[in-house]
C-alpha cells in the first residue's frame, strides 16, 4: 500500500542502509555464529549439528531475502504479464543444499562450517522435508518453479500451507502405518505475511440486490460463514542468476470475530473456540490421495479457500497497475495444475460480474483467455466430481455461475450440432445421477483457452478418449502437449555431485544444467576407457551409500555388486508394484530349484521397493506387506544367500529419493499401457546413468525415442490393445492364467509368505476380479525382459555403454525446455530482463 512506503525525500537514508549480502567465507561464518548466538540464543556451548543447521540456513536465507527483494521490486517495476501456479501440492523436499546450489555459496559454506567444527552433509541432513505433496504432480509443480525462475520467468506459485504434510510412512510388522508429519517447528524458509489477510466466505444465501448500471438485478451473495486467508511467503532462486520468485501458500485462520466471547464468559471454554479450530482446519492437513478423488467437503473447502485468495491476490496486483480491464490477459497467465483449482473459473467470473459490474460475455472472454489446464490423469477414479448439493449448500453463487457457464456452453454446442442430445448429455459440467455431480474437467476445458496432457501419449489419449467431444466442438488446436521435465539442478547436481563434476570436466563446465542438451558432447566419449571407468566407480560409490543407508535403517547387508532394481514411487495398482513383487516371487522359485553350479551363474539382484499407500487403499496397503513378507523369507534363506535380496525402503520422500535415485542400475517403470500419464523418476533414473525396464507407456515411449531402442527394455502390451484385452477378462470364456504367474499365487497360496488370506483380495484382483491392470496379460513378458536385463548386466562394458549414451541424450526431459514450451505455447509470457 501507498502508506506503507518510506516517503521520497527520506529514500536516500534507507538505501544507503540496505542490507548487503555476505562474500566470502569470513562473512559467511561471521553470519553463521551471529544468528546461532542471537537469533537462536545459543552458544558454543550447546550448538549441535541441528543449531549449527538453524545458524547456516538463517545466513542463507539472509543472501536469498536479499535477492528475493530485489526480484520483487524489479518485477514490479518492468510491470510485465505474470504467471501464476496454481496447484494443492508443492513437493519442495529440503531447501538449504538447493539454495546453496543455486546461488553459488555451497562451497563457501562447505569450508566454512567446516572449520566451525560441522560437516556440510551432516548439517544438511538435519532438515525436515517440505512434504507438501503426494508424489509426481506435486514433485513437478517443485521443478517448474526452479526452471521458472532459473529461466527468470516472472512467476508466482500459490498452494496451501498444510500444517501436516503428506503422512510419515511407518513398517510396523510388516503393514504401513501412518504418523502424522508435524514440520513447522522450525522453518526458516518461510516468511508469514499477516499484513495480508484475505476475508473469505463460505455457505450463506444469494439474495436478489439492486439493480446494476444496466437495469438488471444483481445477485448478492451474503450471510455465509467467514474465514481469514494469511500468506505465507517462500523465497525460489533460480540456479546462476539473480531471479529469486515467490511462492504463497494460504493459511487459515478464524477471521476477527470468532472468538465468541459469549460462550467464554458463560464457562463454555471449548465452545468458544470451536469455530477458532474449525478455520484453522481448512489448511491443516494435505489430503493422502495419489490419483483418487474422495469427494470430501473438506477438500472442497480447501479448494475454494486457497482460490479466493490467490485470484483476490491476483486482481488486486492487476488493479494497481490502472489498466483496462480487457487488458487482464495481457498480464496474467493462470496455470491449473489438474483441475483441483477449477474453481478459480468460477471465482474470476464472479469477481468480473458480481463485484466489477461487468457485462457476462465480456467478462468471459477475459477469463478464458487468462487460464490453461493441465491434465494428469486418464484414470476414471481420479477424475474430480463434485456432487450438486454440497456445492449448493458451500458456495451457493457459484453454482449458479456454474449453472451459466453451462448452459451457454450447451447452446452453443447445440448450435454446432444441432438435434445432437445425447452430445449434450455427454458434454454438460451436470453429469445426471443422485446426486448430480459436476464434471470438473469439464468446467476446467471450457473455461481456459489451451487443455494440455503431460505426454504425448497422454495428450494423444486424452484428445482420444475422455475429452474427444470437446475436440470435436472446440477443434483441435486448443488441446496440445507439454512432456514433463526434471530440474537438472537437483536431480542431478544436488543428488549426485561426483556425476554432475565428472559430467562438467567433459562438456566444458557447468553450463549443461542450464542447457542440459549440451550433454550430447558425452557420445564422443563412449569409447574413453578410463572415462568409462570413473563414470562406473561413480555409479557403484551411489550403490555403496544406498547399502549404507539401507543397513542403518533395516540392519540387512545388501551387495552393492549386485545389480539394484528398484521401483520406488506411490504405491498403486496401476504402477503394478504388484507384478514386480510377483516377479521377485518367480526368481526366488527358479533359484530355489537349482543347483549350486547354476546359481553360480547367476547375477545376484536386490530388488529395492519404496512408497506410500493412500491410508484407506486396501489393496495397496496390501501389495506392501506381500513385499516385506518376501523380504523376511528371501533374505533369510542361507540357500540363496546374497543372490537375491528384498528390500522395502520405508517414507520415501523427496530426500531419500535424492539417495535412491543415483543408486539404480535398473529401475522399474511398469504401469499398465495407457495408465500413467508420464512419469517423471523415469526421466531422473535415467539422467543418473540407470537403466530402464519398462512399459510403452507415459514418457518412457519419449525415453525411447530419444535414447534409442537398444538402451531401454522395454515389455507388455501396447495401449492400443488394453481394452481388447479387459474385454476378454471380462466376458473371455475360459481365460487360463499364465503358468508363470499360477505358479507365483499357489505359491502365495500355500502360505510360503505368510497366512494366505492376508492375500486373497490381491490374488482375486488378478481371477474373478478381471486383471484390471493386465498383470496376468504382462506377466511372462516382463519375466522375459528380467532375464534381458541380466544377461545385459553380465557385459559391464556393454551396460557402462548404454548408461553414458543414455544420459548423453536425455537433454530433452529438462523441466526447462518444459517450462520455455508452456511460455511460448501457452502463457505468452517473456523473461524479465535483469541488470548485470
Ligand atoms: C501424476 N499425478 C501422474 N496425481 O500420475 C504422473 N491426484 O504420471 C505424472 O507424471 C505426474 O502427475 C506429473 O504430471 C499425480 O501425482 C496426484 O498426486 C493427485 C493428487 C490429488 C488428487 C489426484
């Protein structure tokens, strides 16, 4: 506000002020000691590794702020179009090592704690993830934020502040349990905003006003509950540049009058603070679903809480700039990360007409031509559907704006296609049924002015199957593809520094984390022994850290010889973990068949598992304990000792990810065709010199494509065929089981894991449930390609061959050329240019 601002004559004072950044390592210890000493009352008499922690974050963080200020103010000043994220989860992981990287001090800070008596790995550990996430569209909207600002995109994020993020996975006898993930004891990354509070209102009643400019009754949406919407703001550095972005995440919390002082004074202490607890519900914790909707009023709530805000935010930014209001587009871009943000359709809509005056099609066309949608998912459960009457009762206004939108779309696809009802029927955002529901996807292609899948595949599919009407009525130009991307900058310098060093003596420096096509120069180097040799070393040191990491936590020694095989990712029976599993159960039987001459051929494999169930999936809750059930046989067998070991890597998160992902010589990527959407570890596996065995599925066919055929193995049926495929599970007369796959459930069966029944709904999916997922359909393919895979593993020359050619061609999958494609095809948006 104009208020708030230092008055001209007095600037001069405060610049001469202005905080600087440190240099140097003196500085930087000098800022270290002086925020443990101060800021956190300590002394050198009780500063641990998590105080020394505190101390060098605090340092950090005061070199960011002073960027992200300066961004700030310079982005204002250059008033160019804005891109806003909008998107329920943010995946952050650890943020100290990340901000080290990108803005150059990491060595700095590396030597400087050192001589303060810490290690900077040590001092790195202590941090808590920023788990605000459930996995791959979460963990993407992370990445886009690194490349937009490394990119120096003018762009914001907006998300929830969940007081709880996504839960701690815990392995109690072999089940999942759930702890609650309280992570805001101590975060130094985030700076509370309580001078911006946003009212927002839920429930009441929509009652006829005034008449407007234009003679027409207004409708006045009032007498609803109120609830106070609190930024909280985080600093994002872009890697080598100045370019520091923002992302806001909403809190919430009673609005002034919630305190009923009434109840209070009358004795009734909790009832007084009641409401209090039930605002502060709305962001306090992150729904656990991974690609399926719940459906609950709650997340609702969240929704339209965390809208309101950020399109309030959002307008007034724009309202200070004194345009017209036609010129709205021209300065926002809104991005929808699936469509959990639809409403913000609805919301930009109200505002225009509701609270600006604006004529309905006027107003519609400004906000269809400020918002994109992204698509993630194909699969039927995970497609958002709300059902009439809890909107009607949480935000009665904008049903009938829902109502509208609707029935203009309706009229004019019925001008299209005229007499075609049943068009309508299948087109409306209303899907008929009791209750009614409405169709989100919908609301989110008619109200945005380009749809985009994530993948081409996906994006093929989608045009193809649950939007091909919407192809037909609005043409095919308004639906495209954007294929996800990785930040180079933490998957592969962050995760794997050796990599990264050794990567940067061959291409020429570290310019390919800004350019990661420079990689390329890596093929002329294939044929280089000793480089071969160090890329090798580099990949078993990975492999040594992970044993590390894994002996520590589960006490069981694993050979870092071996070959790691690892598919860590949510669980979930469409990523199929289960045929995996079913795969280890089949190698365990052939290996117990055979002699100990021909064990002695084999190549020993540790087959590493890792990821979260949803809390009320039945079927993925059992799908984990089949696998630690085979970890407890298999890795006691003396029979087998050392040839295969079966490991189930508890609360995998963004962090240990960073230990994982270096560490794979294979990893699995092996979704029923046509299922997942792209994948984005695929991409990381492969930029850290694993291999792939994998599905024609998702961005593993753009992998392909780019790495070539002979460097990935690829099994299973095509999409093209999946629903041939359900169809004779479903109605086939006497489909027999694959005898590979018969021989692993009478296995199961016979309790050679434990009580059988603990299995029986899994075994069942796959015979009267109709294989759903095809796993009996895949299975001897993907038996097949195994034994590919080891006797590729067998030529270690031939597999370092694959690895390097592999990584020298994965330029393409960067989240920067992801994010450069959403600019130019979508937001319209430039970069800021910064003064050198
Ligand atoms: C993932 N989706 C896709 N959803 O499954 C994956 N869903 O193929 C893709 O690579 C990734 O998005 C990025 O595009 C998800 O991760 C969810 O997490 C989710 C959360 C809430 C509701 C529904």
């Amino acid at each position: 506000a104009v208020e708030a601002s230092i008055p001209q004559p007095l600037r001069e004072t405060w610049r001469k002020l202005a905080a600087a950044e440190f240099t140097g390592k003196e500085q930087f210890q000098k800022e270290v000691v002086r925020h443990v000493e101060t800021t956190l009352a300590r002394s050198i008499y009780n500063c641990d590794d998590n105080a020394a922690y505190s101390g060098t974050a605090l340092a950090i963080r005061d070199n960011l702020v002073i960027k992200w200020n300066k961004t700030q103010q310079h982005q204002t000043l250059q008033d160019q179009k804005r891109v806003y994220y909008l998107s329920l989860e943010f995946l952050m992981g650890r943020t100290l090592d990340n901000a080290m990287l990108n803005t150059g001090l990491k060595d700095t800070a590396r030597e400087g704690v050192s001589e303060l008596g810490f290690r900077i790995e040590d001092i790195i550990d202590q941090e808590h993830d920023a788990a605000l996430g459930n996995g791959g569209l979460g963990r993407l909207a992370a990445c886009f934020l690194d490349s937009l600002a490394t990119l120096n995109y003018p762009a914001w994020g907006y998300g929830l502040r969940y007081r709880y993020g996504i839960f701690k996975q815990e392995i109690i006898n072999g089940f999942q349990a759930e702890v609650p993930d309280y992570w805001l004891d101590f975060n130094p990354w985030e700076f509370p905003r309580h001078d911006v509070a946003i009212d927002i209102m839920f429930y009441g009643t929509v009652n006829p006003g005034p008449r407007d400019d234009r003679g027409n009754i207004k409708k006045v949406w009032e007498g609803g509950e109120i609830v106070q919407a609190i930024a909280y703001d985080v600093p994002i550095p872009g890697y080598g540049t100045a370019c520091t972005n923002n992302l806001r995440l909403w809190s919430s919390k009673p609005s002034g009058g919630e305190f009923d002082f009434g109840k209070f004074n009358s004795g009734d202490y909790e009832g007084s603070i009641r409401d209090q607890q039930r605002a502060e519900t709305i962001s306090a914790v992150l729904y656990p679903n991974d690609n399926i909707d719940a459906g609950k009023e709650l997340r609702l709530k969240q929704q339209y809480f965390w809208v309101a805000a950020s399109l309030h935010d959002i307008v007034r930014r724009f309202k200070k700039s004194h345009r017209p209001w036609k010129e709205f587009p021209d300065q926002v871009a809104i991005q929808l990360n699936d469509t959990h943000p639809t409403l913000a359709i609805v919301e930009l809509q109200r505002i225009f007409i509701d609270i600006e005056n604006m004529p309905w099609d006027e107003a519609w066309s400004i906000v269809t031509r400020t918002f994109g949608y992204t698509n993630h998912t194909v699969l039927p459960e995970a497609l958002e559907k709300w059902s009439v009457p809890l909107v009607q009762n949480l935000l009665p206004r904008h049903l009938q704006i829902i109502y509208d939108i609707n029935l203009f779309f309706l009229q004019s696809v019925e001008r299209k296609f005229p007499k075609d009802r049943d068009l309508l029927r299948r087109v409306s955002v209303v899907e008929e049924g009791t209750p009614q529901v409405l169709r989100m996807a919908y609301l989110a292609i008619i109200g945005s002015h380009k749809v985009n899948g994530v993948a081409e595949l996906h994006s093929d599919l989608i045009k193809a199957t649950i939007f091909k009407d919407f192809v037909d009525i609005f043409g095919t130009d308004k639906f495209t593809n954007v294929t996800n991307g990785i930040t180079p900058r933490r998957w592969l310098h962050q995760a794997n520094p050796k990599l990264s060093d050794l990567i940067a003596s061959k291409v020429g420096g570290y310019d390919f984390l800004k350019d990661l096509t420079k990689l390329n120069v890596l093929e002329k180097f294939v044929g280089d022994k000793t480089f071969k040799k160090e890329w090798m070393e580099i990949k078993l040191a990975a492999k040594v850290k992970l044993a590390k990491y894994i002996k520590d936590t589960t006490q069981i020694a694993v050979n870092p010889h071996s070959l790691f095989d690892i598919q860590v990712k949510r669980i979930h029976e469409y990523k199929r973990q289960q045929m995996n599993i079913f795969g280890v159960i089949y190698r365990y039987l052939r290996l117990k068949e055979m002699t100990p001459e021909e064990r002695k051929k084999q190549v020993p494999r540790t087959s590493i598992f890792g990821g979260k169930a949803a809390p009320g999936y039945w079927m993925a809750k059992t799908i984990i304990r089949l696998i630690t059930a085979v970890g407890e046989v298999v890795n006691q067998d003396e029979e087998i000792n050392g040839l295969l070991k079966v490991i189930f890597i508890e609360d995998y998160n963004v962090s240990k990810a960073e230990i994982i992902v270096p560490a794979s010589d294979i990893s699995e990527h092996i979704s029923t065709a046509g299922t997942e959407a792209s994948g984005t570890s695929n991409m990381k596996f492969v930029l850290n010199g694993g291999l792939i065995i994998g599905t024609c599925d998702g961005a593993n066919i753009e992998i392909t494509r780019e790495i070539g055929e002979e460097n990935i193995f690829l099994l299973g049926n095509l999409a093209e065929h999946v629903e041939d495929l359900r169809h004779q599970h479903r109605f086939g007369k006497d489909v027999v089981m694959d005898p590979k796959l018969r021989e692993v459930c009478d296995a199961i069966e016979a309790g050679r894991f434990g009580p059988e029944q603990t299995y029986s709904g899994l075994i069942a999916s796959l015979t009267i449930g109709f294989d759903y997922y095809l796993v009996s359909d895949d299975f001897s393919s993907y038996v097949a390609t195994q034994d590919l895979v080891d006797e590729a593993y067998k030529d270690q020359d031939g597999w370092a061959t694959k690895s390097i050619t592999s990584v020298a061609r994965m330029g393409f999958f960067s989240a920067d050329r992801a994010i450069n494609e959403y600019a130019d095809e979508i937001w319209n948006v430039e970069p800021t240019k910064f003064p050198a």
